[in-house]
C-alpha cells in the first residue's frame, strides 16, 4: 500500500505520493517572484525560508475557474517547493496493484507525472516532485539556486 494525496487543481483530479508532501498551508500569503519562469510566478516564505510555487495550471489549459487557496508543500531531491491547489479531496492508502503507467488522456503533460492511479472507473494523474524539478524549464533554476 502506498498513501496518496488526492487534490483539485482547476476542476481535475490529480494526487502524489504523502512520501513528498512536507506540509499544506491554507490560505497563504504569496509574494510575486522574480520573472523567470513563466512555471514559477510566486514564493511563499515558510519559517523564514522562500519556497517557489510550482503552477501546474501553467503547463495546460484548466477548464473552470481555478481558485488558488491552498499550497502543498513538497520536498524532493533536497529541494522544497510548493504547489498552489485549490482543495484537497483526500488522503488515502492504495493498493499498488491500482498504480498503473501514466495515462495518454490525463489533463497533465507525461513529463511531470509518476503514474496513474484507478479510482472505481477514473484514472487520476499521479504526479512525480523529481520530475517536475528536472523539467527542462525549471531544473536551471534550481541548479541556480535563484530560489
């Protein structure tokens, strides 16, 4: 069994693994960030340390109005980063038997995912923090430590 994060980003579905979460913060103050990545618009300053916010709504089109109200906060590869959700739906155990290859129809791009999860008749996109940290677009940043 492995424990996954469900959460809504615009009017979808999509989880990670509880492994990466390292905090969710409702309602936070976000502070525009430097123009360097049209992926990362806003930082949150958590415990005196800037925390980049990853916008997964910048890499598709979202159908419904989304409305940012909560931040994941993920820690991979030495690096913590948040992403804006607009509500968390749940956290549950899953069987692995349920994880399957990412799916060709999900609303998120193959490259920032880890897997799919089937929930009754609905595959919901898994995403992958490490991939979403080695995307061309934002790895530099990182490497860089502008964040």
């Amino acid at each position: 069994m492995i424990e996954i994060l469900f959460f809504r980003i615009g009017d979808r579905v999509a989880g990670v693994e509880t492994q990466y979460l390292e905090e969710v913060v409702h309602s936070p103050g976000l502070f525009p960030y430097l123009p360097i990545s049209p992926y990362i618009k806003e930082m949150f300053v958590n415990r005196g340390k800037p925390i980049g916010i990853i916008d997964l709504s910048s890499f598709v089109s979202l159908n419904g109005k989304a409305i940012n109200n909560d931040l994941i906060l993920l820690y991979a590869s030495d690096i913590s980063f948040g992403i804006k959700i607009n509500k968390i739906v749940q956290v549950r155990p899953v069987s692995e038997s349920k994880i399957v290859s990412p799916d060709d129809n999900t609303f998120l791009p193959e490259e920032l995912l880890d897997s799919s999860c089937k929930v009754k008749r609905m595959m919901i996109p898994i995403i992958s923090p490490e991939k979403i940290l080695h995307h061309p677009e934002i790895e530099p940043l990182w490497n860089n430590r502008k964040i």
